[in-house]
C-alpha cells in the first residue's frame, strides 16, 4: 500500500483546571495530525463483525460496542480484528448485507493522531494512533458506505505516578445524503481516563468520519 502522508496540521487544546489544596493546577490536553511514517498491518481489517451496534433507518453499524484501545497504560491490539463498518440493510431481508457485495470501496486511508496531556508545562501522557477507514463504498450502484473503520493504537508513553486508559465506541450515524443515495456518516467517540495519586482526569474526543472520506476530529 502506497503510504499517505498527511500535510494538514490540526491542533485542539483543552484546558482543565483542577483544585489541589490552595492552588490551581492546569492540565493541558493537546491533539494534533501527524505526518504518517509507518504503515498499518492490515491483517484482518476485512474480518466480518456481525454484531450490529447502531441503526440509522436502512442503515447499521457492525462491530463491537466498546473497544479497549489502551489498558493501564498499555496499548491493546484487539480492536484491529472486529472493524467497524456502516452499511447498508438488504432491501428484502432488513438484514446487512455481505460486505463482499459492496464495491469501489477505496483503498484503506491511514491517519495518524498524537494526544498529548501535560501537568504543569510536562508531558505526562503521550498516546499515538492510527485512524484506518475505507470509503466510497456502494451497493446496487447507489450510496457511499464506510468499511472497516478502525482506531489502532501505536504507542503510549505514560509518566511515573499517572494511570492512563482508553476506549472508543460507536456515538451515532447519519445520512449526509438522501435517503435514495446515502452518504453515511460515523461518529468514534474515544474515552480517556487518568488517574495519580491526587487527582483524576476524564476527557472525550469524537472523530467523524463520512462515507466521502471525510474526517474531523472534536474535542471536549
């Protein structure tokens, strides 16, 4: 696979302030597109989960309802064998249909995210991962589905005393286009926790994606 290096830069901060005794101590989250250096293994990225998770009207959402990207610290690879995919019902049997059946999907599009949370001016979290999608996908000519969407962790760096944890999960679909020709949307919500000793941190950041290809990432 041809390697996709991303030239647009995004940056969000968050900050949160926390009460510690007399003093205010700031938390900065920062999350920023990377340029991609290293490629996905895709291997079981067409897996077929058939456990749906979301419905939208004559479309559904197969996958698992919540992912383990990152457990104590530690990233997890399980997400990458049940893929998340937005297709369309069989009009016959109100059942999904075969992914097979779907065609000019794209090739899968790789990007590359860093979150970065700091203490006082210091990074104590550095997590890295990959966002992996296909698109443009029709059915009988008509629509633009996504298959085998996924959030990969890389790696995570995380500082001595913090406790860090992370899990995604399908928040909502959408139809970007007419009920006739479909362009469905995906929304990722990904859950970080932290912990240390004296103070606890819960944060959300939501990344759509759209059956176009299209891909934003929110934060709050």
């Amino acid at each position: 696979m041809n390697k996709f290096v991303v030239t647009m830069s995004l940056a969000l901060t968050v900050s949160v302030a926390f009460a510690n005794s007399n003093k205010m101590i700031f938390e900065t989250v920062e999350v920023s597109e990377q340029a991609l250096e290293s490629q996905v293994d895709h291997t079981g990225s067409l897996a077929q989960a058939r456990e749906v998770i979301a419905i939208a009207n004559e479309v559904v959402a197969l996958g698992e309802r919540v992912y383990e990207l990152v457990k104590k610290g530690k990233p997890t690879a399980a997400v990458k064998y049940a893929p998340i995919s937005v297709i369309p019902k069989d009009p016959t049997s109100k059942q999904p249909v075969d992914t097979f059946d779907l065609e000019n999907c794209s090739m899968p599009v790789e990007r590359k995210y860093v979150t970065s949370i700091k203490s006082l001016d210091v990074e104590v979290v550095r997590f890295e991962y990959m966002i992996v999608y296909s698109y443009g996908c029709s059915y009988n000519g008509k629509g633009k589905y996504i298959l085998s969407a996924q959030i990969v962790p890389d790696s995570v760096k995380v500082g001595y005393g913090w406790d860090f944890s992370a899990t995604m999960k399908v928040a909502g679909l959408m139809n970007h286009g007419i009920k006739a020709n479909p362009n469905v949307g995906a929304m990722l919500t990904i859950n970080y926790t932290m912990n240390s000793w004296r103070r606890s941190m819960e944060r959300n950041e939501t990344i759509h994606i759209t059956g176009n290809g299209q891909i934003k990432s929110y934060n709050k």
